[in-house]
C-alpha cells in the first residue's frame, strides 16, 4: 500500500514514528504550522518554528526516506492578539519560496471570536496576494458548524480565492456537504476514540463518495495515531472496498489537490 499523510504535526514526534509510518507504505507527509500546545510569547518564537518546518524537519524525515512537506501561518488558537498575529504574517513571505512550503495553513477558527475572524481574512488576504493553496483547521467545539458557516463566508467574500485550492480540514457528518458543495475539498482527521475514528469515515465516504475528500492523523504532542491513514485504509479494504477506492482517497486524492503547488513532487 502507498499512501500520502497530508496533515501531521511531527516536529512533536518521536523519530520512530517516521519509521513505522514509512514502513506502512507513507511516501509525503505534509505539516502545517499549528499550536505547540503553549502560547508562543513573541513573533521570534515563530519565526524559529517556521525555520523548524523548512529547514530541521525535512532532514528528519529524509533520514527515513520520507518527503517532507509544511504549511506557514500563524493558527487561530493564538490568533486572539491582532497585534501579534501582524506581526508573524508580515514574517512569512520571505518562506515562501523555500522548497518544501505547500501554502498557507493551517488558518481558521478556535471560538470563532471576532479577533480570529479578522486573522483570518488577514491570511487569506496573504494567500491571495502570494497565490499560495489554503488549508483550513476548523473548532472542535461544539460550535463547529458555526465555524465553518463563518470560513466558508470569508473564503467566498475573497474573489480571488479559487474554491478547489483549499482544503477544509476536520469535517465531520454535519460539515462535509458544506463543504463539498461551496467547491472546497474536505479534510477527514482521524481520531483513536473520540471524534471522527475509522469507522465513521468510511461511513461518510460512503455517503459521500470519494472525490475531494482525504484523510490525515494529524497526529501532535497529545493523543493521536500516526498509522490512522493505513488503518482506515485497512477498515476500507474489511469492508470490501475495491484497491483502486483505496488508492484514491489515500493517495491520489492528496496528490492531486497538494499538485496544485508546482512544488509538490513525489
Ligand atoms: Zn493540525
């Protein structure tokens, strides 16, 4: 099986986890810029995150002859301070061009609070500006179809974003019709218990069909599964879904929608 891990946040991984993950059959793993777990208290500590990204972790991965690609952006859990938000996207187009950035993620909403609204209309204004693809984290609360009713309202508002070069991340049953119907393609994060496991994506594929859709870990410093792409993939195949569905969602789903960047070449 070969698959593309489009989503995990590995500088909070151990090396093994590149190991195991390369072993089941991963080929890219694609991390965007998200919360550390603590609040960052200056734009220097981001600007050291960002050189983490391109520079530090490709070489990790490299080691286990995996490619490693990152999103840049400062994300909405650290989005409340307008001013430092400013300030770290004035950081981010000089890492543009390096040669592992995919585009600007992962943006969106935590509270959907009006500072975050205004932080993100700041970075799809950046992504516009640089033509860069956009990924999308939305709440985990219980206010996430609020939230995504609000992003899809900026994504929309902003003519110059094209709806197939942005991904929507963590839909889950009540969010992936939105989603899919605004153009978007749609991001499945995988949970071990709570949330959306397994189990409950291939229900939704199977509503849904399998265009623009993908699935991803996005496996961090808490509880997570990096394997849990090779297992739904696993729980697909239990299910009698044929190989070539398998290799779709898994693998050229995400080809198809991170080729969008002239950069991503596996
Ligand atoms: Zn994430």
């Amino acid at each position: 099986m070969r698959y593309i891990e489009p989503h995990a946040h590995m500088v909070s991984r151990v090396t093994d986890d590149y190991e195991r993950m390369a072993i089941a059959g991963c080929e890219a793993v694609c991390e965007p810029a998200f919360w550390a777990g603590f609040d960052r208290s200056s734009p220097a500590g981001f600007y050291d995150y960002f050189c983490q990204l391109t520079e530090h972790e490709p070489r990790r991965a490299a080691r286990f002859g995996l490619r490693h690609f990152c999103w840049l952006c400062i994300n909405p859990k650290e989005s409340e301070d307008v001013k430092l938000a400013g300030e770290v996207i004035a950081l981010i187009p000089k890492f543009l061009n390096r040669p592992n950035v995919l585009g600007i993620g992962e943006i969106g909403l935590n509270k959907n609070s009006r500072n975050e609204l205004k932080v993100l209309e700041m970075q799809v204004d950046l992504a516009a500006r640089h033509n860069q693809l956009i990924l999308v984290h939305t709440p985990h609360l219980e206010d996430k179809l609020k939230g995504t009713r609000l992003i899809l309202d900026v994504l929309k508002a902003d003519k110059r974003i094209r709806p197939e070069r942005v991904i929507i991340d963590h839909v889950e049953e009540h969010t992936v019709g939105l989603v899919l119907d605004a153009g978007h393609w749609a991001g499945m994060t995988l949970y071990p218990e709570t949330k959306c496991t397994p189990a409950r994506a291939v229900d939704i594929l199977e509503t849904y069909g399998n265009e623009r859709l993908w699935l991803n870990s996005a496996c961090d410093w808490g509880v997570s599964d990096p394997l849990a792409v090779p297992k739904t993939a696993l729980e697909m195949k239990k299910r009698g879904h044929p190989a070539a569905a398998i290799d779709e969602v898994v693998f050229r789903n995400p080809k198809k929608f991170l080729g969008q960047c002239a950069k991503f070449k596996i």
